[in-house]
C-alpha cells in the first residue's frame, strides 16, 4: 500500500507542476500578447519593417486613405476574432509646471481596449477612459500615466501637462491634456514610461487624421491565429489599393503571433527552459516510482518463491506480479491524479497570488495572480504516466524474481 | 626717385579694385545685406516641403522686425492657430491644443521647423552676415543667366551654425541667386536655388526659394513670399508672448 | 557509536539496489538543482556582465547637468562636458582604477549611397584607454579596432546591418558641434562587433577620441568618464570618489555606479529569478518523497530485523541512530554523486553556455544575447549536499521510532 502512496504522492506533485509551469509560460504569453503584440498584429508594411523607428508616416488608413475603420470593418465578419483595437504608438515629451520627460505613449480606443486589458484592475488612481465619445462633463482630453511616471513629474489627478510630440509629417505638435486617472502594472519600467489617450487625440496630435500605427487583434483560440490572419490578408487582398505602388508589396502585413519574432523568440525560449525543467522533475518522479515498484517486487521474493514451488510457471508469475504493479500503479496514479488535478483546479479558480510568494512583482505579469493551467488532457497523461511506469519497471524485478529457484527464494528474506 | 614713386603708384593703381572696379567680399556683402536685411517686414508666406513622393504645403502670414523679433502665424487648415514667436533670441509657441506656451530652448532649436528643410534657426536668421563671416570673392559664374560673383564665408567666431557658406551674387542687383551651405568639415549639406527676385524701391528681394537637402535623397522645401511689405504698420504689442494666445 | 556506525553502513550495503535507486533520486535532484540555478544565475551575472562590459563600466564620472539631462530628457549636451579631465583622470587613477574618456553624442547615421539614414549614439573612444575599461576588443567580428587620429567607424554587427554597410563602406555622421555648428564626417566603416548587449549592437558606433574632439569642437572636454575596478562591488568606490571630488572642488561632477544607471532592468531580472527558485523548492520536494518513500519501506522491510536486534542487546537509541546514520549516509553519497552530476552539467554550461540567441535582434530590455555560461556556485552545490545528508537522515527518525516502538516478540512474528 506503501507503495500506491508514493506512486500517487509523485504522480501528483508532477501534475501539480505542469499546471504551475503551464501557468507560468500562460501568464508570460498572455502578458506580452496584450501589451504589445496582439495575437495579430496588422500595420503598414513600411511600418512592420522599421517598427523599432516608430514612422508615423506609415500608417494603417485604409486602403485609399478611408481611415482604419474601413479595416476593421472588413475584419469584423471574420470568424474568431474577438477584439479588434486600433493603436498608435507615439515617443514624447511631457512638459509639466517647466519640468520635462521622455516618455511613450500609446492612443487607445478606450472600448476596444478595455476587452484586452482589464483596466479596472490596475487603476490605482482615477478612473480609466469613458466609453462616450464626447461626454459633457469629461475633460477636453484626458490622459492616464503610470503611476511611477506622475510621482517623477509630481503630477496629480487633474492635473494639466502639455505633450509635444513629432508628427507624422515631422513638425512639432504640442496639446494639453488632463490628468483623469494613474495606473500600476506593478513593472517598473512600464510604470515609469507609459501613459495612454484615447486614440482620436493621438491622431489630432500626430496629424494621423483617421489613420492608426497598428491594428491590434484577439483570437478565440489562440492556435487559429495563423488560419484567422490567413483568412483575413485573403480578404485585404481583394480590395483595390491592397498592394504598394511597386505592385508587388502589400499594403498592411497581418501577422500572427507565431510569426512575430520578438514574441515569439521570447516564447520558444522560456517553453523550452520550462519543459527541460519538467522533464527533470518527470525523471525524478520516475526514480521514485521505480524505486517504489522495485522494492515491493524484491520484497515479495519469498512469496515468489512459494508460488513458483506451488507449480505457477515463470511466465505466469511475472505476468502475475506486473499486473499487481499495474494494478497498484492505477490505483496510486488514480489517487494521484485526482489529488493533483484538485489541487490544479483549486488553483486555477483561485490563483497564486505570485506577489505574496515572491515579495516583488514577477515578470512580465500583467496581473500578480498566476492561474495554473488546468486541463483533462494533462490529468489523462499523468494517470498514464504514473501506470505506465509503475508497469514498466515491474516487469524486470519480477523476471529476475521468477527465475530464481523456489528454493533459494524461499530462502530469502 | 621721383620716376620710381610714380611707377609703383601706377602699378598699384592698376592692380587695385578701384581701377578694376572690383569689389571686396566686403563691400559686396555690404550691398547684399543691405538687400536681404529688413528692418520691418510683413508678407503670406507658402512653404511647400516635399520629401520622397510626399508633398505638403504650409500658409503662414509673417511680422518680423530687425533681428530679434518674429511672429508667424500658420493659416493652413491642419495647422491653423499655431504661432512662433522669435523674441531676444528665444522661441516660443503657441498650439491651439495646448494650453500654455512652449518653450523651444537651445538643442531643440535645432529641429526642422514643420518637417521641412529649414530648421527653426534657419527660419528666425535675420542678421548681416558680414559679422560672422569674413567673406572673400573666389570667382565668377553664371546662374540663370546672370553674371554673379562667387562669395566664399568663412564663420570668424565659433558660435554659427553653418561652419561655411558659398554666396552666388548677382553682380547686378546684388541679389543672392544660390546659397550652399556646408558643415564644419566641408561636406556640403544643404544648397539654395532662389528663383525670384523682385524690386521693392531700391531693394532687391528674393521672394522664392527652395533649398534642397544634399545628404538625404529627395528632400526639399520652396519658400514663397507674396504681399510683402518693408514698410508695414505693425502694432506695438504683436511680439510679445500675450499676443501668442490672443 | 563505531558499532553503530558500522552497523548502517553495513545495512547500506546489504540492501545495494535500494541504496542505488534512493541514491539515484537524490543524485538527480541535486543535478537539475545545480543545473538549474547555474542557469539562472549565470544569466543574471551575463546580463550585468554585458552591461558593465560594454554600456555602464563600473562607475562613471559625469557632469552634473549632463547627466541629468540625460536621464530626463534623453538628451546628450556637449556643452555640459567635463573639461580639463586630464587632472580629474589622475585624481581617479589614484584609486588603483582604469579610466577611459569618452565623447558620446547622438547624430543621424546616412548611408549616401543607399540614401538611408538612422538615429545612433557615436561615441568617441580613446583606442587605448578604452580596452581596459570596456571590452570592445574581445568581440571583433570583423576588420579591426579604431586607430587614434583616423576617420574611421567601429560598428556593431546589428547596426551596420540596419544601415546597410560592410567594412570598407563609407557613412557620415550627421550631427551638431559644441557649438552647435553643423557637422558631416564622413567615415570608413573599419570594424564591425558583436557585442552580446543588444543596446550597443544595435544603436551605437564608435569613432576615434581625438578625431571626436576636432570634429565636435570639444576643445578638450569630453562627456564622460567610465572606470573600471577590480571587483563589481564599487560602493565603497563611489564613496571615496565622490568625496574627493567635493574636496578638490569639483563638485559639479557626479560619480555614478552601474547599478544606478540599470536601475530600471536591473529590478526586472531579479524578481525573474526568484519566480524560478519556486520550481527548485518543486525539485527537492520530489526528492524528498523519494527519499522519505526508501526509507519508509526499508524500515518497514526490516522490522523482523529490528526485532531481532532488540531482541539481542541493542538498546532502542542505538536501533534509531543507526538508521539516522543509514538516511545520512544514502544522502551522503547520493549527494556526492549528485555533486559530480551536477558538475558535468554545470561544466557543460559552463564551457558551452545556454544559448539565448534565437532572441535575434530584438529589444527586450535585457542584456542577453548570444550565450550565457553557467556559473560556479558552491553556496548552491554545499546546500545542496547538506540538505541531502539532513533530510534522509531526519526523514528516518520517524519509521524508527515507530518500529522501535512495537514489542519485540511481535516485530519478531513480521515476517
């Protein structure tokens, strides 16, 4: 029975980590998807190309200058998509009460937004943008920073700070905005960099006009990203103006994030620091399940041996001791998994809450409790893991064992 | 003795300008500031900035006076309500957006005045050039058409912002026809074809340009004046920074 | 005690296959520990390796005005320099350090040929002070360094790749003088590096000191100076520098550390880290259920034994410490073997490193590109092996005493 313990006890902690890693590489994935890459990312090719320059002169307006709506409205029937937000991405100076400081900002709609960040949760000052478009009562235009970024300027709520910026057609532009509302995603360098504007006071600042920097795109699944931004550019590729004047090179690149190197380099790269950390903890928790299996088998020799004098052939014997092991590696597998897959459950409703835990903000977390990932599938296979093994290496103990003479083994003790 | 004396007075009477009627880089620049420099000034001026395939175009209406003031006002529809305004050496600008006025201090200067080929510096020069530049003939070219001297001028001091200018003048009118301007190095950075010169009494006055990038492919900005007026009445409190936000 | 002793060891002998199993156990999980946390670590120390090596040096000596400027406003001003740095360089040398001037500005890169150009830092570097302070020299990919007093340009691979030129090509920088003059040298690219610190790889390029100075009308000034000490703790450093400096009267000038100018990444790759350490707490609980689970059942197996060895003489404080000395003794050797695992490991790390490269050329904010070797931890490899020698052996005091406990005809009955 001892030994059905140990199986589920290993079986379990391995579930329990593979929910806790998937948990991890899910917060990161989700992080950086909704922060900047979107699980597509549609901009201006020129734009795609130069992105780390920012050149607003390329800007997603249409296909002869409509405005970025008319895309969004080409997207809007595609199946799969779930949220569809136009973004413009600008580097400035804010200047406030003769103080000023670099910072990037990004033009939001404010709806659209909202369905890819949850804002109410990071607010920590203020209130997030209104969904009206001109509300009376609501400032001219409203800003909301970072709350490292106002502590720095000594600004507060209400506050009026001037932004100047380059346009898109290279002259400096300057406007007023009012402080609405200060955030914290609890990551310093974001913190003290990053505000948002409703895009429509980006584009006035920019001279963008109806155009934005990208258009920021959320999947259902996020497997289908590729087969959605396939269906997608076909559908770019009817209009008229899809194609740059050399004919060849498309207007708008649609890129899911499987194609987008810097996510998914970063990606590929913790997945695989993750997985070989698992597949450790896999050979550890073998160890013990063989060691576990081995034993009882080897304890179990004079048994054998009685048995064998009895008359039960060699073969009959080994078969009988690998079921008892499969039987017991079901049993403890089962206990396993069901101990496990609680506890995954319990956790992914509830959360870590990976501040506690590690007394500091994590990385990249857009918020500080981490789900671990819970999924039949993964209590499938870690049943299965746990019999497999438990059968598999029942197998050599109890040959060895059968063939021992009943004598000897009746023996040994 | 005698004899020697009168020779050498000969000689150098021949060799001199005078003789010639040649003139000094100087007395060249002399007349041509007298030309370019204006005490008063007010015109509609037309920028239009061209860079790759793009082309945009910007109105303003113009008040300057002497070298330390000017006030310009943008009447293009994307930029209506934005003013500069040049006083003692400083910028500062008025966005209808924005609810105070910006400072355009030391490097930011330096930055391209609405995305064109002139930066804010360029915009705001108003001063005689002799006073930071020796100036040397270096020849006689033809531009347009018109016989014009080569100026060579070279900054006396080290607070300019163009190490080094090559002036064309029309031996004429006096009139600048090509201006190139280049970095401390040598290289030549930017070039001025001017292609108007109008009279306005006894001045002559470049009244369009286009001044063309030479490190960076197709890049150039025409500057256009129309309605000028070297006599204008222009209200006392125009520079000054409440008239900004009027 | 000595019989006891010898008493486990013997035990450890008898039962060789469950020894190696438990052994095994605990081998590997001392393995993937030292593994793991060499990685981590190693990755941490080459993100500030980079950083030190080739943007913040240990301390840098700035102008007051400049470096504030800097940090608010992104904005280098040449005319916030250090002048007369000739007599501050001794100043600081006399902390047994190595000094290296530098002028750093922001210009536009064009590529006249092509037609493009971009935004870089060019920094002016002195060819030879600047090798004992940065190590530009270790990662020449291509060409060779800057000689003093040439018009030439170093770049990183990143970099030149952006701007479309190979050694040999020529670029001119576009850029603004102290004086605000005008400027356009033209260069000859001589040098191509491949710094792992993505930030310097991609957006700087560097000219000779003096040719900087003429060029820039620096008249002598420069706008930074970087030093290098002998060890990565430089507070004390600053310290002392920063009190020389109020005494001789320069106190315009601020002296600042590398962890102050990586403040903003620098907290970001700390807390990664600690998230990490909660899957090797994941890793000893594995190998403690292994150990617990071996040690459960030897006991259990042998309680005939016990019984027997009661029934002989031997007192029950003798019975449990023997098999407190069996735990321990299995962990013993499972950790030195373990440590041997994980010195292979680390040595493959080491010697290899873990490549980070399929970053590609992107910004991350961290200062990892190409490989990250392992670092030797021997705080890492000894807690591990004495968690491994307590753990067994406190893990067996609780079946002893349970087996200990039952009477002696009955533990002699189990059979």
């Amino acid at each position: 029975m001892l030994s059905a313990i140990a199986i589920s006890i290993a079986v379990m902690v391995v579930l329990v980590m593979r929910g806790y890693i998937g948990g991890m590489m899910d917060s990161l994935f989700d992080s950086l998807t909704r922060i900047e890459t979107g699980h597509i990312k549609i901009a201006h090719s020129e734009y795609y190309d130069k992105e780390d320059m920012m050149p607003l002169e390329y800007m997603v307006d249409g296909f002869k200058g409509e405005g970025y709506k008319q895309l969004l409205d080409i997207i809007e029937p595609v199946d799969g998509v779930s949220v569809a937000a136009p973004r413009i991405k600008l580097g400035v100076l804010l200047s406030f009460q003769g103080k000023s400081r670099s910072a990037m900002g990004i033009g939001i709609d404010p709806k659209a937004e909202s369905m890819i960040t949850s804002f109410d949760k990071i607010m920590v000052e203020g209130e997030y943008f209104g969904y009206d478009e001109n509300p009376a009562s609501a400032p001219k235009y409203p800003i909301i920073m970072g709350a490292a970024l106002a502590e720095k300027l000594g600004i507060e709520l209400e506050d009026k700070l001037t932004i100047l910026a380059r346009t898109a057609y290279d002259s400096l532009k300057g406007m007023t905005f009012t402080v609405t509302g200060k955030f914290s995603y609890g990551i310093s360098m974001m913190d003290s960099k990053l505000f948002y504007i409703p895009i429509r006071s980006a584009a006035r600042l920019l001279e963008m006009g109806n155009g934005a920097s990208e258009l920021i795109l959320m999947i259902d699944k996020i497997e289908d990203a590729e087969k959605v931004a396939d269906e997608i550019n076909s559908r770019f590729q009817q209009q008229e103006g899809a194609y740059l004047k050399d004919g060849s090179t498309p207007r708008y690149v649609v890129v899911p994030w499987q194609r987008q190197e810097s996510l998914f380099t970063m990606f590929s790269m913790v997945t695989s620091v993750y997985n070989f950390v698992f597949l450790g903890l896999l050979v550890l928790a073998s160890t013990v399940i063989i060691n576990t299996t081995m034993m009882v088998i080897y304890e179990r020799t004079r048994e054998i041996g009685t048995i064998g004098a009895l008359g039960m052939t060699g073969g009959q014997i080994v078969l009988l001791f690998v079921l008892e092991a499969i039987i017991i590696g079901a049993i403890g597998s089962f206990i396993g998994t069901i101990a496990g897959g609680g506890i995954d459950f319990l956790l992914s409703r509830v959360g870590i809450n990976l501040n506690a835990l590690t007394g500091g903000s994590v990385d990249f977390a857009v918020t500080d409790i981490m789900y671990p990932r819970f999924g039949l599938s993964l209590l499938f296979w870690s049943f299965l893991f746990g019999l497999i093994v438990a059968s598999a290496v029942a197998y050599i103990p109890a040959r060895r064992s059968a063939k021992v003479e009943p004598a000897e083994a009746l023996r040994a003790v | 003795m005698r004899k020697y004396l009168v020779s050498i007075f000969l000689i150098s009477f021949i060799f001199s300008p005078v003789a010639f009627g040649d003139l000094s880089g100087e007395e060249i620049m002399e007349r041509v500031d007298k030309n370019r420099v204006y005490e008063k000034i007010e015109y509609d001026g037309k920028m239009i900035i061209k860079k790759g395939d793009k082309v945009r175009t910007k109105l303003m209406h113009v008040y300057a006076e002497g070298e330390e003031k000017a006030l310009i006002e943008f009447t293009n529809p994307e930029d209506t309500g934005t003013k500069y305004l040049k006083l003692s050496g400083e910028m500062w600008i008025y966005f209808p957006d924005a609810e105070e006025i910006i400072k355009i201090s030391g490097h930011m200067l330096r930055e391209s005045m609405m995305g064109s080929d002139f930066s804010y510096e360029d915009v705001m020069e108003n001063e005689e050039l002799r006073k930071k530049y020796s100036v040397t003939v270096v020849g006689s070219e033809a531009v347009n058409e018109r016989d014009c001297y080569v100026l060579e001028l070279v900054a006396k001091g080290k607070k300019v912002t163009y190490a080094k200018r090559k002036l064309w003048v029309d031996k004429e009118r006096f009139a600048v026809l090509k201006i190139q301007l280049f970095a401390l190095s040598g290289k030549l950075l930017k070039e001025v074809m001017v292609q108007d010169v109008e009279k306005y009494g006894d001045r002559y006055f470049a009244t369009k340009l286009t001044m063309m990038n030479k490190l960076i492919k197709d890049s150039s900005t025409t500057f256009e004046m129309e309605e000028i007026d070297f006599d204008a009445d222009i209200p006392d409190n125009t520079f000054t920074k409440r008239s900004l936000e009027r | 005690m000595g019989f006891v002793i010898r008493f486990a060891l013997k035990n450890i002998w008898r039962y060789k296959r469950r020894t190696i199993i438990t052994f095994a156990a605990i081998s590997i999980g001392i393995g993937a520990f030292v593994f793991l946390d060499s990685m981590l670590k190693g990755a941490y120390s080459e993100s500030v390796r980079n950083f030190i090596d080739y943007e913040s040096a240990h301390l840098k000596t700035y102008n007051r005005e400049f470096y504030r400027e800097m940090e608010d406003e992104g904005f280098l001003l040449l005319d916030e320099g250090i002048d007369d740095y000739e007599n501050l360089e001794k100043l600081i040398e006399a902390e047994n350090v190595f000094v290296a001037p530098r002028i750093a500005f922001s210009a536009r890169l064009v590529n006249e040929e092509i037609g493009g150009e971009r935004p870089f830092t060019v920094i002016g570097i002195d060819p030879e002070k600047d090798k004992n302070v940065y190590k530009l020299p270790d990662v020449v990919l291509s060409g060779r360094l800057l000689k003093a007093g040439e018009n030439g340009i170093l770049m990183g691979r990143v970099g030149a790749k952006k701007m479309e030129a190979g050694l040999g090509d020529t670029l001119t920088i576009l850029t603004r003088t102290k004086y605000d003059t005008y400027q356009a040298i033209s260069v000859d690219v001589v040098g191509i590096v491949d710094p792992p610190n993505p930030n310097v790889n991609r957006s700087v390029a560097y000219i000779p000191l003096d040719v900087a100075d003429v060029d820039l009308q620096m008249e002598g000034s420069v706008t930074e100076i970087g030093i290098r000490a002998g060890s990565d703790n430089v507070d004390d450093l600053l310290h002392n520098l920063m009190n020389k400096l109020e005494s001789s009267n320069l106190s315009q000038l601020q002296v600042v550390s590398w962890k102050e100018s990586g403040k903003d990444w620098l907290t970001l790759t700390k807390t990664k880290t600690a998230g990490s350490y909660i899957m090797i707490f994941v890793i000893f609980i594995i190998a403690a259920v292994g150990i617990v689970n071996t040690m459960l059942m030897s006991v259990f197996e042998r309680v005939q034994e016990i019984g027997m060895m009661r029934a002989l003489g031997m007192n029950d404080r003798e019975v449990l410490w023997s098999f407190i000395f069996e735990g321990g003794a299995i962990g013993f050797f499972g950790a030195i073997f373990g440590v041997f695992l994980g010195l292979i490991f680390n040595s493959y790390l080491i010697y290899h490193g873990f490549d980070w490269g399929f970053f590609g050329d992107v910004d991350i904010g961290y200062r990892i590109m190409g490989v990250s070797k392992g670092v030797w931890n021997p705080g890492a490899f000894t807690f591990a092996f004495l968690f491994s020698i307590i753990v067994p052996a406190l893990i067996s005091i609780y079946p002893s005493r349970k087996a200990i406990k039952m009477e002696i005809t009955q533990a002699l009955r189990t059979a």
